[in-house]
C-alpha cells in the first residue's frame, strides 16, 4: 500500500511537476531502463574478468605462456555468460517483467555501442604501438591501462545510466598504478597485479552478489493470474 | 455574452481527457509512452497496482482505443504485451499540452 501511495505521489499534477513534464519523464526511462542492472549480473561478471588479470600472470609461473594465461579464461567468461543469461532469464525476467525499449533509448544504445567499437579498437592500436614504446617509459603501460579503462567505464556510466560503473571504473584505474608502485618497491610481484585486481575483483563480485540479493529481496516473483 | 465568455474560460478544463488525467491511469500511460511496449508483470512492478486493479485500467484504455493489447508466447508461456496505439500517443500529447497550457495561464 505504501508502495501504491509513494508512486502515486510521483504522478501528483502540480504546477512544477507539468512544467518540468519534459525532465520527469527523462527520469522516469531512466528509471526504468536501469531497473534491469539493479540483479548485480553485470557486476559479478565485470568481477570475474578482472580475475584474468588476477591470476593470468600467476599462470605464467606455472609454465603457461602469456597467451595462454589469457586464452585460459575465454571459456570461464563464457560459462559466466551462459550462467548469467539463464539467471537473467529465469530469475531477473519474470520478477520485473519484460520491455520494448523506446526510441530514445534504442538511439542511446546504438551510439553507446559505436563509441565501444571506437574505444576498443583505439586501445587495440595502443596495444600494438605498446611494444615499442614500453621500456623506454616508466608506467607507460599502467597510465594506458588506466586512463583506457577510465573513459570506458565513464561512457558506459553515462550512457547506461548505470552511475556506480564511475566508482568502479575509479577503483579499477587507480589498481595498476599501485599494483606498479608497489612493484617498483620490491613489495608485490608481476606488477602487483594479483594483489590489486584480485581486490578489486573480489569488491565487483561481492557488489554484485550484494546487489543479487537485495534485488530477490526487493523483487519477489509475481504470482500471474489468467 | 458572460456565459459565452465562461465557456471560453472552461475550454481548457473541459478538454482534459478524464481517461488520462486518473492518478492510475496517468501512471500506466507514462510508462507506455516512453518504452514501445510492455508486459503486465514490468507495469504492476512499476506502478504499484494490483493485477485486477491494472486490468481494469487496461480493459477501459482499449475499449477507448489508446492501448493495444498482444498475446504472444514467451518460452512456452503466455505473455501480454501492451502499447500504446497511434491515438493513445495522440492523446497523451494533447493532455500534456492542455495541462501545461492551463497551468502556464495561472498568475504565479
């Protein structure tokens, strides 16, 4: 009931509210459109590709190449991917039903998804000219990782809407540079990276399963009537 | 002349859709003008009403010819989905025009 009153009151008809009608209804497919990232799915995987990064270059040690350390995990994310996809199916769906999205939102998508493509393909030529640049300048490899991962995760925060992905695109950037401050100490091994996004990896699993479980508690399943 | 004048004064007021203007309503019609369509369950979760209490709304806004309804299958089970129609669009466009007009016409 209290649910019904709060919402209701969102509707409320005042002077300000129809004259602000444009950015109400902004607000309210905002609202709706990041309904669907409130099951913590998305960070939980975010979390478990950090793990490559975690336990790759542990791999190493072991005898497995730097290809292979990063091959590795390619069926690990995709058995997440398939896990994650039947949760979002059988779980997320039915407890907050299902949408079309608008044209607003379709239009955001779409140039979302170019400036991904633009983004990604930019870091892939750094990474080519990586190699050549890479012992000549101190932290040149964890400033690129950081600032690549910085403008990913804040165009992805703005245009998913989705504002903790600025917290988490923060924490991730600043990871290598302490991970190589630490290293540069003597303190850590291979850059500090198992220990740095190993955190950082643990922090985007347990946000998500936090956010998991406060959604099933949030959203119970809603009985259908015929 | 005055009850001319009264008339004029009411226009505004008697062209508010009443079918929209119900707090529920209004609700169900704001969700549906932003997304193309949805199904029960995302409306009942997001307004807050009850199933019979959004049928209801939803049986009088397809009888007015504002909301279409579509049957289809969704993993083997049955799924509604709702949309507004071109007049439902219409319609809600026209009311946001009329109660911005009466407002804007207020002193403040």
């Amino acid at each position: 009931m209290r649910k019904v009153l709060c919402v209701t009151k969102m509707f409320t008809i005042t002077q300000e509210s129809v004259m602000e009608n444009r950015i109400n209804l902004d607000k309210l497919e905002t609202k709706i459109f990041t309904t669907t990232y409130q099951d913590g799915l998305l960070d939980m995987f975010l979390g478990i590709i950090l793990l490559q990064f975690a336990i790759g270059p542990l791999l190493t040690d072991i005898g497995f190449s730097d290809f292979e350390a990063s091959a590795v995990f390619i069926p690990v994310w995709f058995i997440a991917l398939f896990i994650f996809f039947i949760i979002k199916r059988f779980i997320t769906k039915p407890r907050i039903g299902n949408i079309k999205p608008g044209p607003v939102r379709k239009t955001k998508i779409v140039k979302f998804n170019i400036i991904l493509f633009v983004i990604l393909f930019a870091a892939f030529l750094i990474g080519l000219l990586y190699e050549d640049f890479s012992h000549q300048i101190n932290f040149l490899f964890p400033m690129t990782f950081s600032m690549i991962i910085l403008v990913l995760a804040s165009v992805s925060a703005y245009y998913l809407n989705i504002m903790r992905l600025y917290y988490y695109g923060i924490m991730i950037a600043i990871a290598p540079l302490i991970g190589e401050f630490l290293w540069n100490l003597g303190l850590v091994s291979h850059h500090g990276f198992p220990l740095v996004f190993g955190i950082s990896s643990f922090v985007l699993i347990a946000a998500g399963l936090n956010l998991f479980i406060r959604f099933l508690h949030n959203y119970p399943k809603i009985k259908m009537e015929s | 002349m005055t009850d001319r004048n009264e008339k004029t004064d009411q226009k505004p007021f008697n062209e508010i859709d009443k079918l929209i203007h119900e707090p529920a309503r209004l609700m169900i019609f704001s969700y549906l003008y932003i997304v193309e369509s949805a199904d029960f369950t995302f409306l009942i979760r997001q307004t807050g009403l009850t199933w019979g209490n959004l049928s209801a709304h939803i049986t009088k806004l397809e009888n007015a010819g504002y909301v279409k309804i579509m049957k289809e299958f969704k993993n083997k089970k049955p799924n509604t989905m709702l949309s507004l129609t071109n007049k439902g669009r219409e319609a809600f466009n026209t009311y946001r025009k009329n109660m911005k007009q009466i407002f804007e016409d207020l002193p403040q």
